[in-house]
C-alpha cells in the first residue's frame, strides 16, 4: 500500500530564511507526486508535482522540491520565506499501481515570522 | 471563471438530521472526491467517481452517500448515520490522464450542534 509521511507538525523559520518541508513516501511502483498548500477555510491549492524527468521540479509562489529515488523524499523548499507563506502544506503520491489513488500525508504547518 | 464550486461555505446541522453539500466544477474533469478534513489530521476520502454513473467509497464512506447523474455535479449527502459529522469537507475534481493534480473547491465547514 502506499504511504506518504510528513514528519514535522509544523516548521517555525524567519522571513528571508530558506525552508524546507520535509515528505517522504512509499510506493511500489512509480510515484508521481504532489505538493498542495492550504490556507485557513480554503481549499488546497496546487504548488508543483512530479511526474518524470528532473529531480528538481519548480513550482508556483517560488517553490521547488527535490525528487530523491534512493531516500524515498520529495521535500519542499524556497529559497526566501515570506511571511504569507505561512500556510498548511500537504504532500501527497499517486501509484498507479495501487488504483491511482491519491494518498495525502497529514500536513505540515508552516509559520514565517517577521 | 472554470473551477470548483462547493456550496454553503457553512452549514449548521442539528443531530439526527440528514445535510447535502453541492459540488459543481465546469473543467469538464471526468473523475470527481470528496474528502472530510479534522483537525490535525490529514484529507481522507469519502467517495469518488471517474465516471458519470458510477461512484465508489473510499476510506470513509460509512454514514455517507453520493450520486453522480451529471459530469458537472457530484453532491455529497451526510446522513444521521455518520456518528461524527463535524468537519471541513473538500470536493476536488481530476482530469482523467493519470498526471493531473487534482482541483479543490473552497470547502464546506458543517457544524452538528
């Protein structure tokens, strides 16, 4: 079955910092996977996925994530945290070998302060 | 604008007492969820159709029904049955080629007072 783990809760960095939120996921095949941001009573919104090809996949708001096949990780990062980051981050696979179901992971609060 | 449209954004329910969310996109997506959202905890899927006519429960379907009639709406009905019905409900819509994201609605928060 498939998995995607968010290890941290929430993530504190200083605006202007860089961050990173951490995903990792199991699968049996491929995965594809995505990143989603969720600000307070709203919907998820789309940053960036990967399919195939380049490990480094750049995304909207200047988000990028990693693909990293041997540790099994897709974290999320921007080089320069902004305080409107702050926000709800899920990360999420699809295998196409188990239904091609989406299966989230449980979210990583993000906070940027001043 | 093309999107996803959940409606009422809030909705007040007393026990006992059966509700249905709206969920409309006009993306013309041929697959459709719906997903409950707790606090502190992750989506996880209630039901899901790839076709019209067609609907099949996820990891949570128990005290819950849909129906898919249209390509364009997928409503989601929260019977009595469904012992814990307070959350923040999430529709999305997929286009059919494995390598879409999905598209969210805004959500609809039901309270059970």
């Amino acid at each position: 079955a498939q998995s995607v783990a968010q290890p941290e809760d929430q993530v504190n960095v200083a605006e202007g910092n860089p961050l990173t939120v951490k995903c990792t996921y199991s699968v049996s095949g491929n995965p594809y996977l995505f990143w989603y941001v969720q600000y307070p009573n709203r919907g998820l919104q789309f940053l960036l996925k990967y399919i195939t090809g380049d490990n480094l996949v750049k995304g909207s708001y200047g988000f990028e994530a990693e693909f990293n096949k041997s540790q099994t990780s897709f974290h999320l990062k921007k080089p320069s945290a902004l305080v409107s980051d702050s926000a709800l981050y899920f990360c999420a696979v699809r295998d196409l070998n188990a239904g091609n179901m989406l299966t989230f992971g449980g979210g990583t609060r993000l906070m940027v302060k001043p | 604008d093309g999107g996803i449209t959940q409606s009422p954004k809030y909705l007040f329910r007393k026990e006992g007492q059966n509700v249905t969310l709206s969920c409309e996109q006009n993306l013309n997506h041929d697959a459709m969820y719906w997903y409950r959202q707790d606090p502190g905890q992750g989506l996880r899927l209630i039901y899901y159709s790839q076709i019209v006519n067609d609907f099949q429960k996820g990891d949570i379907a128990e005290g819950y029904s849909v129906s898919r009639e249209k390509k364009e709406s997928f409503p989601l009905t929260v019977t009595s049955a469904q012992k814990n019905p307070t959350a923040f409900y999430l529709c999305a819509a997929r286009p059919s080629e494995n390598t879409g994201e999905l598209f969210f609605g805004e959500g609809s928060r039901l309270t059970v007072l």
